[in-house]
C-alpha cells in the first residue's frame, strides 16, 4: 500500500512563504513524475507545478518566478517552495505522483493554504 503525507501548509501574510513537503512511502516503485495541484473553493483542481524523473519542470504561469517544485529521490519526497505569496494562492494543495511499471497516479490528502492580512 502507498501512503502520501503532506506537510507544510498553514496561513501565512500576503507576500510571505511556505515550505510543502509530501513524503511518499510503502510498495512505491518507479516514480516518474511528482507534482502540486491546488483547489481554491469553488474553482476546479489546477496542476501548479510538476518534476520529471530526470529534474525537469513545469509550472503554472500564476505561479511562475515564485514557486519552486523539487525533488529528493532518495526520500521519495517532493518539494514546493513558495515565496511572495498572495490571497490568489488560497487553496488546499494536494501531491501527486505517478509511479511503477504500469504508471499509476497517487494523490496525497491535500494541505490547507491561507494566505492573509
């Protein structure tokens, strides 16, 4: 069984940061991609950031020049550094990682972010 734990969210003051972090553990095996996806209240989910196997990524254009998606394979963790955030950036944000022979995608239990004065 696979297991996904986030950490990291909390509120925060416009223009601050947060670290997230998801840890994946159990029979999980060749990951390929790990990424962010975020869901503000009333809005659909929406891919924030994403890292290839190989270190490549890709990000949102509303979070372009502030997020940051890394990676740790020797943890089977992924990383999002977000700076200067704004009240836009509201959401529970959620990991999500595709792995194993026959690509599977795995979902962690989202993490709130408040961005607020």
């Amino acid at each position: 069984q696979v297991r996904l734990v986030e950490s990291g969210g909390g509120l925060v003051q416009p223009g601050g940061s947060l670290r997230l972090s998801c840890a994946a553990s159990g029979s999980i095996y060749k990951i390929s991609v790990m990424g962010w996806y975020r869901q503000a209240p009333g809005k659909q989910r929406e891919l924030v950031a994403s890292i290839s196997s190989g270190g490549t990524t890709s990000y949102a254009d509303s979070v372009k020049g502030r997020f940051t998606i890394s990676r740790d394979n020797a943890k089977n963790t992924v990383y999002l550094q977000m700076n200067s955030l704004n009240p836009e950036d509201t959401a529970v944000y959620y990991c999500n990682i595709q792995a194993g022979w026959v690509t599977t995608t795995y979902w962690g239990q989202g993490t709130q972010v408040t961005v607020s004065s």
